[in-house]
C-alpha cells in the first residue's frame, strides 16, 4: 500500500474536511450513538469520502481530477440526499466556521467542499501560530493558505450570485489559481503534519 502523502489538491483538502467530519460522526456513534439526522448525514458522507479519495492520485492540479466522473456523480447523489433540510456547513460540522448569510445557500459542489477544505487548513495554521512558538515555515503557510482561502471564499461568493459576470468569473478563477499555485509550493506534502501538530494542541488544552 501506498503511504506516500496525497498530491496538495482540490480534492485532497476536500478529502481532509470530510475525513474529520466522519471520524467526528464515528467518535459521536462510539459514545452515544448517533440521532436521526447525524446517521443521515453519515450515509450521505460515506459514499461521498469514498469517491473524493478515489480521486486523490488523479487530482495534480487544482480542478484538474482526470477520471473525476465518478466524484462528480458522487457530489451529485449528496447533494439530492442532502436539500434542502442539510445545509453544507452543517453537513460537514462547519456552522461556525461559515458566515451566517452563507450558511444555508451554499451549493454542495467541489467549489464549495474546497473553500471549506481550506478553511479547515488555516484554522490548524492558525492555532499552531497563535500558540508563539510557530516557526517562520509555518507562518508563511498561514499566510500562502489564507490567501488561498480569500481567493476559494470568492469563486464562491460570484456563484452565490444570480448572474456574476462573466469576466469577474475569470478573474476569480485565475486569481483562485495562482493562489492554489502558490499555497502548493509553500505547503507542499505538509498538510498532515500540520494537522498533527494542530490535533496535539487542542489535546493539550482540552
């Protein structure tokens, strides 16, 4: 098996946001046992997990996922499980994180599940550089990350619109690719050490 750390992608950082929500979901079902809507929210996300990881080797650049059918057809599916009484936020445990006006318009789409990725990755490097014994290395992916999530949060902010034109579109999405391109080079294959070291400080402050 191959234990080699997963490509920076969209849908790696994808895969990271729906790990965690399900391994919150399978730590609630060990303790408690799940409600109505957690277990629903567990069928939906499974196949989902399941498909974006299949996609990981495929997915080197940001949009560019090689065979992604399958994924697509699998956000698809989530998506009609989900509307209208699961919103994105709450489906992946991100009402927080997610500005109010937002919360239940989002669009369960690969746009989206990467601007939450994302917003997963800079509360980890922010945590970890709040603590004052961050080094420069970190402090560079916090910023590198924040601005991949400033340029994530706008491709969604024009979807969310009615009819954004077409050219603010474009540069939204360019500056969404620059941004990833550069967020790549800077964290790189770091992603699960950051998670780690991120996992370890909120278990010290538990």
């Amino acid at each position: 098996m191959d234990h080699r750390p997963a490509p920076f992608s969209a849908v790696s950082l994808i895969v990271d946001a729906l790990s965690e929500r399900l391994a919150t979901l399978n730590r609630i079902e060990c303790e408690r046992g799940l409600s109505a809507n957690e277990f629903r929210q567990l069928e939906i996300l499974e196949p989902l997990h399941e498909a974006a990881r299949a996609t990981v080797p495929l997915a080197f650049e940001l949009f560019v996922v090689g065979s992604a059918a399958p994924f697509r057809e699998a956000i698809r599916r989530a998506r009609e499980a989900a509307q209208p009484d699961i919103p994105v936020a709450e489906l992946l445990g991100m009402r927080e994180a997610v500005p109010s006006g937002w919360r239940h318009r989002l669009p369960l789409n690969i746009e989206t599940l990467l601007w939450l990725g994302v917003t997963r990755l800079v509360d980890d490097l922010s945590l970890i550089c709040a603590v004052g014994v961050s080094s420069p290395e970190r402090q560079e992916q916090l910023e590198a990350s924040r601005r991949l999530h400033a340029a994530s949060g706008r491709t969604v902010e024009l979807a969310l619109q009615a009819s954004a034109p077409d050219q603010k579109v474009a540069r939204a999405t360019a500056r969404l690719k620059a941004a990833f391109a550069s967020a790549s080079e800077i964290i790189g294959a770091e992603v699960a050490a950051i998670r780690a070291e991120a996992a370890e400080i909120r278990a010290r402050r538990r």
